[in-house]
C-alpha cells in the first residue's frame, strides 16, 4: 500500500572525518523516500527551488516515487551545511538556509488524500497536523521530530502526537521530551502522550523500539567506515515504514522485522556520502543484510536441565 | 572447572543521580568472582587490608569463592570514591587511596597453579604478567586493562597480550589501543595483538564481540532505575568467563551464549549498590533474564520468497 512521506529535501554540504561532499542531494523526505521505495510505492510532499537537480527528481521517479506533490517554486532549495566530529554522533551545524521551505505549506494532491500509511518527517508540527487534516482515513502514522519543536512548540507537538501511532526520535530528543534521562523511563512516558510504539534511535548504538508490553533492540550494524551519517535515521524511518506499508501488519513480530529492515536502509545510507549509496543498493543486498543483522545478533539458548 | 580471577578489591563510596553508598564493598576481582561463581568455582587473588569487612569474605565463601589467595595486611584496603553524572556512562574519581594494594604482588597459592582458566582483572599489566608466569597451564587466558596502562606501560601491555585470548575493554580504552575511533576498525587491529576475543564493553548500549570471523552485538538490557553502574563491567566479565569454564567449550555458540549470561550478570550488578543485588539473585532468576534477554533481540526472518 501506499506511504505518504511529508518533509525537507534539500542540498548539503557535509563534511565529515573521511572527506566532504558539496552540494548534494539530502533531505529527511529524499532519503525516507529512497529507503521506503524498496518496500512500496512511496507519495512524496515537499518544496524545491529552481536550484534542485532535475537527476535527483528522475532517481526517485525511477524508485517509483510519486513526485506530484513535490512542488518546484521560484527561489532555492532549503541548504543545509555540517561538519561531524570524529565521534560521529555530533555535528556541528554550519549554515541553514531554509529557502523556498521557509513558505512551506504542505498541500496534499486529491490522488494522495486515500492515504492509509503516512510519516511526517521532522517539521513544525502544525504543518504535520495540517497534513493528517487532509487525509479522512490515516490509518497508521509515524512522525519525526526535533529538539527545536519540543522546546518551542510542545503544545502543537503533543496535540499532533494523541494522533500518531509511532514516534521516531532520537534519544535526545527522548529525553527532552519525556524529562526522563532513562531511555526505558523516557519510552513509557512517551507513549502515555499518544504513540503506541516509540522507536528510539541511538546513532552507532542503534534503535530501541518500545510498545505498551515489548521491547526490542537491535544494534547498529558494526561498519569499518562510516562515510556520512547524514540521512541515516531518516532512511531507518524509511524502510521501517515502507516495510510496515508493504503488509500492513501491526504485529510485534512484523513490527520487529520492520525494524530490521529500517536499520539495513539505514546502514546502507552512512556508507557513501548523500544519498549515493542507497540509488545503488538492491534487493539481494537488502536482503543479504538482514540476514547479517540475524547473524550479528542471534544467540542459541540453553536447552532448559 | 576453577576459574582463577586476580584484581582489586576495594572498599568503595559512591555517588549517583540515584543515591549514594559509603564505605561499602568493591572491587573489580570482587565483582568479577560473585558473577562468575553463579558458573564455576573460583579462586580469587587478591589484598586487603585490616578494615576489610568479614562479613563481606563469608558472602564470597558461600558462593564458592577460594579465598585463600586473598592476603590481608597491615594497612587500609584500596579506596575508591566516586561519583557518577546524569550520564551514567561518565564518573569522576573524587578520591583514590591505594592502601595495601599499592605493594600488590599476587602470589598464588600453590593449590591455585593448575588453574587452566584465568581471568587477569584491571591491573599493572607487569602484575598480570607475573600471574601467569606462575600457571604452568593457563588454557584460556581473559584480561581488562585501563587508560592508564595503555598510555603508561604500552610495552608491557602488549608483551602481555601475546598470551591472551580474550581481552575485555571498554570502547574507549579499545579506541586508545587501537588508534581507531571505529569500534570495527578499533577490533581488528587489536586482534592483530594477540587475543583471539574480542569484548568491547560500550557501558548503557551492551557489548560487542569481534573475533576472526565473527561480530556478535548484545545490548544492554533496559532497566528503568540503574542504581550503580560500579562493577557492571567486572560483573559481565565474570559471568562470561564463568560460563565458559564451566564448559571449556569456546565454540561460537558458546562464546555468544556467555556474553548473554555475562551481560545478565552485569544488569543485575547495576540494580543496587555495591556488590548488594549480586548476593540476592538466584538461579532461577539468572535464567529468566538470560530469555528476557533473548526476547528482547529476537526477531524472525521472512521467509524467501
């Protein structure tokens, strides 16, 4: 089935201990699109400029992306620049120019509206709201967010979260919201807010999923070099959701699977700059890398005396 | 079989966000010998001092620990004093008064050289040295070591670990050895070392073990109240060197099985102050987080297509 993603694209500029990239295609919504397009057929809203490579419009089209509720206006593209530590869970923000997303005011295509699986990538909540406002029958819906809209916005936030079913954060943004410095006391404080699943992602640690009675981690997959982290939670949600959207089931079993799935799309983006590795990668070696994430984490009980 | 453990032993005061805990009982070999005493029988080298409390001695007695390496002598026994952040991955040493143990020279017992299972706890990397040149037999040789003996005594760290086979460090000591800031990268050229095991210890995200051919990620279990992290580590060691000697089988399955039991072992160690929850828990209780454990890792790959 179909999943609708609603969020920035942009062009960065990243540098990071192994090298630099200038001017490249980045995003939450571009790298959740092509993470998510493995699974289903992904709906895309989002603003460019004129600056935006009509390339990078053709490589989503190609993945079956449907572009109709991307809109092209005249200015530039939203240009994000960084600079990773050599720990690289930190990075420096150099440069934001929001551009053309400063006016961003998602408008949904009519064709879009009969959307079931939805993800509002990190934006103002109140342009996440309007999003679900436009959609009579959101079945499942994921959401992003940020430090900025926790500590500026928390009230449009929590509205926003009684409506979704599964937060993706980070385990700053975790605590931050929850006030609790323990991730498993933070995931129960969230989810009394509305999600009924909290995936909690941990950088090179990986991601910790919480729901009323589980829990389930799964490491990072242990990488010799880690090119660029930008993009790699955005494509973890990706691929979390497309997997999700593909079947529709909510289980703890497919949901377990599901976060496989996002975090083998999410080490596959960290492995080359931009969004570079993720337009290579393909199916076998998709799956290949679950089967090494089973690998990595299986362990044979005792047999019970 | 008997599982021989050298290290500290020490009398602690110790501050968290959680409380606090003077003058109790520590130690990395203290640690280390309660975990692995719930696998195999141990026999522990060490020095105390006058002040060392009895009842703590008859506690290790009772779980089978051989105490007759333990040497008291005139003086106080080492005193840690610490305190730990909101992150509980980070502490400061507020004080450190090596007492007795600043004249250690562990001399083993001549009952303990037929010892074929050693694990050589966080000492002066010549004091390890010095352990082993008294085994005519060591089988399988674990050790830890710190920061301090890293940048200090690298020469006779390295001497050292030509005989070890399994070496158990945290990841920043495995960055400092390694010269790589990758975990994987940081693994396999400490493989080139000597030992055939690695334990990269990565405190609140769990373990991960590198050998030749094999990555195996466990993450620490969630716990909604971590008391004390102080001998978390110690703990885990000592459940995963116990499992094996209880067996002596070092095979992958088995190797993976005791990482489990050890990181079991070292969530217990956190959930009180002190060496205090290690003396409560019980089989039955070992065994039951051993399978929370494994619910909270596994997941079901599809099936293909």
């Amino acid at each position: 089935m179909s999943l609708l993603v609603v969020g920035s694209v942009a062009i960065d500029s990243v540098e990071t201990p192994l090298g630099r990239a200038a001017d490249v295609v980045g995003g939450a919504a571009t790298y959740f699109a092509l993470a998510a397009s493995f699974f289903a057929p992904v709906r895309m809203v989002a603003a460019i400029g004129d600056d935006f490579p009509e390339q990078a419009l053709s490589d989503l089209r190609e993945r079956g992306v449907d572009l109709s509720g991307v809109e092209r206006r005249p200015g530039t593209t939203l240009r994000w620049s960084g600079r990773y530590h050599e720990d690289m869970n930190v990075r420096d923000t150099l440069a934001l120019d929001l551009g053309v997303f400063a006016a961003f005011q998602p408008l949904l295509p009519a064709a879009y509206r009969d959307s079931r699986f939805v993800f509002l990538a990190n934006i103002d909540p109140r342009l996440q709201q309007a999003v679900l406002e436009q959609l009579p029958a959101p079945g499942i819906v994921g959401c992003d967010t940020m430090n900025h809209w926790i500590l500026e916005s928390r009230a449009d936030l929590e509205r926003l979260l009684q409506r979704v079913g599964i937060l993706v954060i980070n385990d700053e943004e975790a605590r931050l919201l929850s006030g609790e410095r323990n991730v498993v006391r933070a995931a129960r404080r969230i989810l009394t807010l509305g999600p009924k699943t909290i995936l909690i992602k941990r950088g090179e640690y990986g991601v910790i999923q919480f729901s009323a009675n589980s829990v389930f981690a799964v490491p990072a997959f242990p990488l010799e070099e880690v090119f660029d982290p930008t993009g790699a939670g955005d494509s973890f949600a990706g691929g979390f959701m497309g997997y999700i959207a593909r079947s529709g089931d909510l289980s703890e079993h497919n949901l377990r699977r599901a976060v496989v799935y996002g975090s083998a799309m999410g080490s596959f983006a960290v492995e080359k700059f931009s969004i570079q590795r993720l337009l290579e990668v393909g199916p076998a070696e998709v799956a290949a890398r679950v089967r090494d994430f089973h690998r990595l984490v299986s362990f044979e009980q005792e047999l019970e005396a």
